[in-house]
C-alpha cells in the first residue's frame, strides 16, 4: 500500500471516531450545553418555611431553565448526611453561625457552601402578644403563669439545640418542662392557646409567618444567649458546583431580603390552605418578575 493511501485512510477512521463520538448521547442527568448535569435533588428540612418557600422557588426557576427538581424532605440531620454522599445535590436553609454549627461541625468538609442569601434572620423564644413578661430573665419567676412549659419545635433542630445548650442554663430554665415534638405540633399548640386567651412560650426564629398569624412579642435576651444576627445559606455537594455549574452559580448569587421572603411565605402558607404549592408560587413569580428575573441574569 502506498503511503498516502495509509494516512488518507487512518484520516477516515479517526473522522469516522470524531462523528461517532459528536453522535453520541449525554451522560444520563446531562444535557448537550456543556454536560451540565440537569436532574437535582434539593434537600428541604420539614416545617421550615423559608427553606419550602425558597426550595419551591428554585424548583420553579430552575425547571424554566430546563433542569427538572425533585424535592426531598427531611429533617437536618440526614439532609446534611445526604448532602455530604451525595445523595442530595443542594439545600437552600442552611442557618449560621449558630443554629447548624454542629452539623457542619460534622459535615463541613464534605459539603461545600454555595453562599448567604439572607443576613436578617434570628432564633427567639416568643410569647403572646399581651403576656407579662418581656424578656427571657423573667421567665423562670414566672413559670407557673406559662403553665411551666416552653413549647419547642423537633428535637434534632438547631434551635433545639441552642434551647438546651445556652437558653436554658443561662436563664436558669431547667424547672420548666421543654416539649419537643414538631414545628407543626409547636404552631398547633400556639393557636390553640392564642384562641383562648391564655399564655404560652414557644421557640420561634424570625422570619416566621406565625408572626403575622398570631398577636406575639419576642422575649428580649440580654445576655446574648441565642446569638446574633443569623445569615440563611445554599450548601451543595461536593460534586453539584462541578456537574451543574450553571445552576451552582445561580444559588451562589441568590439574595432575599426578610420582606419579599415574607411576601412569598404568605402567598403560600397564609393565603392558601391547600399543599400544591405550584401554582401559587407560579402566580408570585409573576407578581414579582423583575426581581425573579434578576435571580438568572
């Protein structure tokens, strides 16, 4: 064979291999646009409402965006397991610099924070509105009148936590009965005794839409024991920056202020009653387009 046939022809089969390999389907979970990895997990920790609001929102954007969102919810613990695995590729409710510290304690080096979304939010204890006390130093010589009970939220909860590790004995709380259960339990208990007049103690964290349900006041912390300012964050696995960087970049530039937070959490929770939260969050996008619009620019 002559030389030029030969490299005429390895020329053919390496352009024959070039086209085979621009034939070729994705990468299941990616798309043509780079690979970018397009099927998610968004990690949502049960009875938050800011981080259902927001993970519905971001389901919303992102599956106009082509990408399709599966929500998986849970409570704290296994979400940040399921973030460190892999198993959830993000979760938009991370608070610091207390709340979860002990998780990322735990998790910090297999979870990779995406950024701060919102720096206004704080942990309180909240009582009705006309109680008479006003800050939590008052509230152990006031027990009885509480019914000598604080009512709580779940046990796993970072709130929980910061109640049992600071809260309590720096106020000297530990005669009072600390009921953990649920935020759904917590919210029950607080309209019940809303309706008939009498008082109660709950664990809360602004913001919350039983603020703008029920007559309350948060108790004042004078000695700091709940922390400062909270920031709420986006945390992603290890690999989501990598595998869909298009939406990773979304979340790292994601902001929301308390009052549009709020706006979006009544839409869905005060002002409807039903658990389709697709077309409700649908209909706040469209009310609040630009500042949407600016989440993907």
């Amino acid at each position: 064979m002559k030389k030029n046939s030969r490299i005429a022809i390895a020329a053919l089969a390496a352009a024959s291999l070039i086209g085979l390999a621009g034939c070729a389907s994705p990468e299941a979970g990616s798309s043509a646009d780079g690979g970018e990895k397009k099927d998610l997990t968004l990690a949502v920790f049960n009875g938050w409402d800011e981080g259902v609001a927001t993970s519905w929102l971001w389901k919303t954007i992102l599956e106009e965006e082509g990408y399709s969102v599966e929500l998986e919810y849970a409570d704290p613990a296994p979400v940040f397991e399921g973030l460190s695995s892999g198993d959830y590729d993000f979760t938009t409710d991370v608070w610091l610099p207390k709340t979860h510290a002990a998780y990322l304690e735990t998790y910090g080096d297999d979870i990779v924070e995406l950024g701060a979304w919102n720096e206004e939010s704080k942990l309180t204890l909240a009582v009705n509105e006309d109680a008479p006390i006003d800050s939590i130093e008052e509230l152990a010589d006031n027990a009885d009148l509480f019914g000598n009970q604080i009512v709580g939220i779940e046990p796993g909860a970072g709130l929980t936590a910061a109640m049992e590790n600071d809260v309590i004995p720096t106020y000297g709380l530990d005669d009072m009965e600390f009921v953990t259960s649920s935020t759904a339990a917590m919210l029950t208990e607080l309209k019940s005794a809303t309706d008939k007049g009498e008082n109660v103690v709950v664990t809360l964290w602004e913001p919350h839409r039983a603020y703008a349900q029920f007559p309350l006041k948060n108790l004042e912390d004078p000695e700091g024991a709940f922390g400062s300012t909270e920031s709420l964050s986006s945390y992603g696995s290890t690999e989501f920056a990598e595998s869909s960087p298009k939406a990773a970049g979304y979340l790292e530039d994601f902001t929301m202020d308390s009052e549009t937070l709020m706006s979006l959490v009544k839409a869905m929770f005060i002002d409807y009653e039903g658990d389709d939260y697709a077309p409700v969050v649908e209909k706040w996008i469209e009310d609040n387009q630009e500042y949407v619009n600016g989440l993907t620019a």
